[in-house]
C-alpha cells in the first residue's frame, strides 16, 4: 500500500475491532454532549410556563448527561489505546521488514539518516491520523449531524442556512487540503533531506575535523535549513488563508442566520426556548467549523508527511523472488558462470562470462581497479541480477532459489568490516543467534581476536562504537572473520580482507583466515598478492574477461599481467 489511505487501512486491519469499538464510543459520547444542549431549551420552556418542578429536574439531567458522555469518551480513549499501540507496532515492523527487503543499489543510492527520517514520518503520520479521525473528524461530524437534527425540529429557515454554512465550509476546506498537501510534502522532504544531510556529517565528523571544513559543512547545512525554513513558511501561509476564508465565511452566515432568528423570535415564530436552543447550539457550531478548519490543516500535514516517506519505502523491489523459489541445497558448493552478461550503468562489464569452480577449491582474484571483481562478488550475493546466462551453485540456477538460502551459504569478509554499535558476544553471534558462549568464545580463539577481546575492561560485553570506531582496522577485522566462522557457511568471499592492514595485523588475520578457509569453496579477491600465494588457482581479470588463470607458481613465471604485478610488489 503505497497511498496513506490504503497504508492506514493496512495498518488499522488486525486493529478493526477495537477501532469500531473506538468508534462506537466517540458517536455515543458526541451524540449525548451534544444533546445535553437541547436540555437548555426545555428549562427555558418550563421556566416561561412555570413549571419550575420540571426545570429542577431538567436542570439535574444537565450534568448527569454530560458526565455519561464524559465516561464513554474516557471509554473511547481506554479502547484507542490497543488500537494506536497495535498500529505503531504493526505499522514499524512492516516498514522495516518491507524496507530490508529493498536491494543493495536501493540503499546505495540513499542516505541511510533520509531512510530512517521517512520511516518515522509515515509512522508517525500514522500515530497523529488516529486521534485526529477519532476526536476531531468523527467527534465533529456526529456534533455537526445531532445539532442539525434539532435546529430542523425547531425552526426550518435556520437549519437551511447552517445546512449550506457547513457544506460550504466543508467542500472549500476539502478543496484547500490537497494544496495543503502537497506544501505539506515539499516542507517534510526538506526535513527529511536536512536530517540526512546532518548525519552524514556528524557519522563523518572525523574527516570534517581533519580537513577543517566545519565551515563547509556548515554553509552546505545552512542550504538545508533555508530550504527547511522557505517550504515551512509556504505551508503556514497557506494554513492562515485557509483560516481566514473559513473566518469570512462563517461571518456572513452568522449575519444571516442571526437575522432570519430574531425575524422569526419578533414574529411569534420561534419561542425564547428555541431562541436559547439556537443561540447555545449556533455557538457550538462555530466553534466545530473553526475547529474543523485547523483540523482539516492539520491532517492534511500529517497526510502530505505519509506521503513523503511513503513514495520512498513502498517501491517495487529490483531483486524478487520467482514464484515458487526453493532452497538452495548445499551439499556440494560447486559454483558454475554460464555466458554471464551483465551491464551496470549503460557500462558493460561481462559478456558471455564462463567460469567453473569445483566444491572446495580456492580461488583468488586479481586485476586492476574496474576489472569487474567487486561486480563478480557483487553478481554471486545476487545484489544484481545477471542480464543473460545464469550463475549455478551446486547445479542450482540462483535466480531460481530464494535469496536467503543463497546469502545463507555464503560467508563475506570485506575489507571494512561491518560492526554493529553493540557488544563484541553480539557482532560474532550475527554469524549465529543460535549459538552458545562457548562457541563464540571457540571461533575468536580461532579468529586471533580472544587475547584483545579478554583484556578489554568488559571483555565480550564491550561496546564497539558506531561501525566499530571503538576498535582497531585489525580489531575489527578478527571479529568479522570470527563471525563468518560461526556462520560456518560453505562458501567464503575474501573481499581484499588484509589490504588495510600492518604487517603485525596481516600475520594475525593470516592465521586466522587459514582456519577460516578449511573445508570451504573460497573466492578471495587481493591488491595484497602474497597473500594469495596458497590458493589452488589464481585468475587474472582484466575488462570483464579472464585474462589468465592458473596458480601461483606457474602464473608468477608466465611473462603475463600476473608476473608483472608479482614483481612490482
């Protein structure tokens, strides 16, 4: 659902019963405020007649009446409550999973703090939407129906000019609020492109220190904030023209009715009750139309905000499913390119691929810059999908095989490792939830990471800091490769893992890649060649194509690209 309508209804759909019950409530409250009006009329007529004994009692019913519509709005309130708390729940955890879903380049090409401002804005457009439909539309609309029911009862001319008051106010206002809309749209995007804009500079705040552009940035953030301010003030100009035609309206309908009542009062053909009766309800209308007019303004904001962010979120997803996915079986990680064509940014990078690895073997990776290696990794983890030929692991198309299972049997150690602001015990288990204590505490023996981890102060219950800035390159670097051995998948993606590394870190994070690498299909892409010195074979890419391939051995003597690069290292 990609309108706010038809998201609101999603949302409030496993909520309807208590909605109605909400509903219910507030049509009984309204009505029963409102008819407390009506006892003015007749303490008025009882007191003209004196019949005072009446009056009394009259004058009694007043706040029993109001106190009863007291307790079911309180009662309408009580039952909202599960309704609006259902809905953030709900409401979050489907825009997050529908969000996560999104593939690599969706989240590439968008600021994460943009994404994360959108998500709040149509949830919280939603948390606002409720109280607003329950006690300012539907309060209203019930006021607006029983207080025209008794002007009709008493006098015709009078409910006619409050009848078209009300249409007329309604129809502009409805009218207005898609204008209001849409500034509300251009002033929530403006919000949302501002907060994007700040935390990449605050989640960048070294580099900005450390080429003294705090100035830069701040100008380039002042751009924001003037955009911020110009949108807001379109949308609150246009919310005061709103209010203001509202005002001209109901001042010329109040001329009107107020001559036509008292015309009628100087002729006999109202009493002083109903006279009363009109006054009181015709200042409880007044009040409802102004009230309705800034509520109209109001939802229209909350709708143009829901708007925004659904436009962002709720998009067709690039990489899906086919109908009927399997699994990927895994008992083989044989991994086959079949004529593999792939073109990214009217650039092509593969063309009629074919590249065979048998179960176990390790691969390594080579070529200069745009070669297409981070393309192939990218092509395997399906974060594209090929334009032509297939990818098969274990004989299994990948396109026909359900992205969690493929990404299930594949463990990635990249060059920059990333490290969840949470403990050291809950980066490794992201390889596996499942696993115990003692487990996590095996594979970081393993990784090279126990010794650093047990003499921080907390040990494994030591916060790493926003994508790990707490830790070291090669800290950080031991606890991704312990976390992929937790995972223990059968394929592992090197991705230039020691590149950034010092030689004391690089013999660390060897020792621990040879344990990682055991009994695994491995594909390690490297600058670093040595470090590829002992996979069973080597291919050398160069425009998408394999230029060379064979081992160390006979690579680093064939008078090739291989020998070249070997040498100049």
């Amino acid at each position: 659902p990609n309108t706010p309508f038809r998201y609101f209804w999603y949302v409030t759909k496993p909520f309807k019963w208590w909605a109605a019950g909400a509903f219910l409530l507030v049509i009984l409250g309204s009505a029963l405020e409102q008819g407390s009006a009506y006892i003015f009329k007749l303490i008025v007529d009882a007191v003209e007649s004196n019949n005072y004994q009446a009056a009394m009692w009259f004058a009694l019913a007043y706040p029993a009446l109001s106190f009863v519509g007291q307790l079911l709005f309180r009662g309408s309130a009580f039952v909202a409550r599960r309704w609006v708390t259902g809905v953030k729940k709900y409401g979050y955890d489907e825009l997050t999973k529908y969000l996560l879903k999104h593939s690599h380049s969706f989240f590439i090409n968008r600021f994460s703090g943009s994404l994360m401002s959108k998500v709040n804005n149509v949830q919280g457009a939603v948390d606002q939407l409720i109280p607003e439909i329950l006690w300012t539309h539907l309060n209203s609309i019930v006021s607006l129906i029983v207080t025209l029911g008794f002007i009709l009862a008493v006098d015709v001319k009078s409910f006619f000019i409050f009848f078209v008051l009300i249409v007329v106010i309604i129809v502009i206002n409805r009218k207005m609020a898609d204008e209001k809309a849409r500034r509300s749209r251009a002033m929530a995007d403006a919000s949302t492109q501002h907060r994007a804009r700040l935390v990449d500079t605050i989640s960048n705040v070294q580099a900005v220190r450390q080429y003294a552009r705090g100035r830069n940035e701040e100008s380039v953030l002042g751009t924001y904030t003037t955009a911020l301010k110009d949108t807001s003030n379109r949308s609150w100009g246009y919310t005061e023209k709103m209010l203001f035609i509202n005002g001209v309206i109901l001042f010329l309908f109040s001329l009107a009715m107020f001559w036509s009542l008292v015309s009628g009062w100087q002729a006999g053909e109202v009493t002083t009750g109903e006279l009363v009766l009109i006054l009181a309800l015709y200042s409880q209308i007044t009040g409802t139309l102004t009230f309705i007019g800034r509520a109209f303004n109001a939802t229209a904001r909350t709708i143009g905000e829901m708007q925004e962010g659904l436009e962002e979120i709720i998009v067709p997803y690039e990489i899906v499913d086919v109908p009927g996915a399997v699994e990927l079986q895994t008992e083989q990680s044989g991994i086959s390119w079949q004529q593999v064509g792939f073109a990214f940014d009217g650039n092509q990078v593969f063309t009629d691929f074919e590249l065979d690895i048998p179960s176990g073997q390790r691969l390594g990776l080579v070529g200069r810059s745009g070669a297409g290696k981070t393309t192939f990794v990218s092509l395997l983890l399906r974060q594209h999908d090929v334009q032509a030929g297939a990818i098969k692991l274990n004989e299994q198309d990948i396109a026909q095989v359900t992205q969690d299972s493929l990404r299930q049997a594949i463990a990635v150690v990249p060059q920059e490792p990333a490290l969840f602001h949470r403990s050291i015990r809950d980066n490794i288990l992201y390889g596996n939830p499942n696993a115990t204590t003692e487990e996590v505490i095996e594979v970081a023996k393993k990784a090279q990471a126990h010794d650093f981890i047990s003499e921080l102060t907390d040990g494994y219950e030591t916060l790493v800091g926003e994508r790990g800035v707490k830790l070291s390159g090669g800290q950080k670097q031991r606890i991704a490769i312990a976390r992929a051995m937790l995972k223990d998948a059968p394929i592992l993606v090197l991705d230039e893992a020691t590149s950034a590394l010092d030689s004391e870190s690089e013999v660390a994070i060897q020792k621990a890649l040879e344990n990682l690498m055991e009994g695994r299909t491995v594909i390690a892409i490297a600058h670093r060649l040595s470090t590829l010195r002992k996979m069973d074979r080597i291919i050398v890419m160069e425009n998408g194509r394999i230029i060379e391939d064979g081992d160390h051995d006979s690579l680093s003597h064939a008078g090739g690209v291989y020998e070249r690069l070997w040498n100049h290292q």
